[in-house]
C-alpha cells in the first residue's frame, strides 16, 4: 500500500497567494477543478485588488448561497513538509442544487500536475470528509469525468459508483456517494 501524502489544509490567505497562483499557473489553462475561481481569471486574482475581491466572496459563500452558488467551503492543500507549498486546492459544497446532484457533487478538487501521483488528492479528500462529517453531511456526492486517478481516489476514499452520466457538455460523469456514518 502506498504511503498517504502528508497534506493539512489552510484557508486562502495572503500569506501563500503566490504558491497558489504558481499551482494555478501549472495547469496552462486547463479546467481549474475545485479552485472556486468561477468569475476570475488567473491573471486577475494575481493583483491585490482581484485577489482581495475573490477573498471575500468566498468568505460570504462559506456563509450563505451566493450569485446562484450553493455555500461552500474551499480550502488550500499545503504540503506539510513544505509548509509554504500550495499543491492544490479542494472545494466542499454544503448542499446540492440540481446541477451540482446531477454532475458536481459536494466536492472538487485539483492537484497541481508536478503535485500528482504522490496521493495528496487522496489526503486531502481524507481530510475534508472529516470537516463534511463534522458539518453533519453525511453522504457526499462526488463525480469525475472518465479520469483514472481521479476515479481511484474516490473509490479509495469508500466512493460506490452510482451512475454514469452524460454532462451538460456531453463529457462521461461518473457518479459515486461516499457514506460517512
């Protein structure tokens, strides 16, 4: 069995802006899963001002739904040897709307690519179930595309596949709800 990736989670701060944007930086314009930059470009969030905007709105979305979003949570992973070290980020919605239950879920996550392979995405996961737990959510929806290690951290973390779906954008969304009981 592989040795799980020492990760904590910390909430966004000034303090490790620059690594985050450096991880964000990594992903060359792919998909940012669970960064919760909807609304931003990178390059916006790389000034004091976009950043300071993006800051607070996810602070009030921790609170309370906001611009058509469900409330969420998005926290940093911060690699624990390496304290100032951003290698991802992973996004707990509190609740589902139609779209989020039909091929979002309750969380989302992305690891940067020099990140990957060494089970952070698994640790990371690990650990927001605890937070989701401790909100009192006690099955959480999570989906993939046809992704293979997004796929086994999922099925690692107790994922059971309850569906295959087609996504708005025609994309294969698999379906899996994790019980936290």
């Amino acid at each position: 069995m592989r040795e799980r990736a020492m990760v904590r989670l910390a909430e966004p701060s000034g303090a490790l802006h620059a690594s985050w944007l450096a991880c964000m930086r990594e992903f060359d314009g792919a998909v940012l899963h669970g960064f919760s930059t909807f609304g931003f470009e990178v390059e916006e969030l790389a000034t004091e001002a976009g950043f300071a905007r993006w800051l607070e709105r996810e602070r009030l979305q921790n609170e309370r739904a906001l611009d058509g979003f469900v409330p969420a949570t998005c926290w940093w992973i911060v690699d624990e040897a390496a304290p100032g070290e951003v290698l991802g980020s992973i996004h707990l919605r509190h609740e589902l709307n139609d779209w989020l239950l039909a091929e979002g879920g309750h969380i989302g996550y992305g690891v940067r690519p020099s990140a990957r392979g060494r089970g952070v995405a698994g640790a990371a996961l690990a650990l927001v179930l605890e937070r989701a737990r401790a909100m009192g959510i006690d099955r959480q929806l999570i989906c993939c595309e046809d992704n293979a290690p997004s796929r086994a951290t999922i099925v690692g973390a107790g994922g059971a596949l309850e569906d295959v779906r087609t996504g708005h954008d025609g994309s294969r969304v698999e379906r899996y709800w994790i019980a936290l009981r």
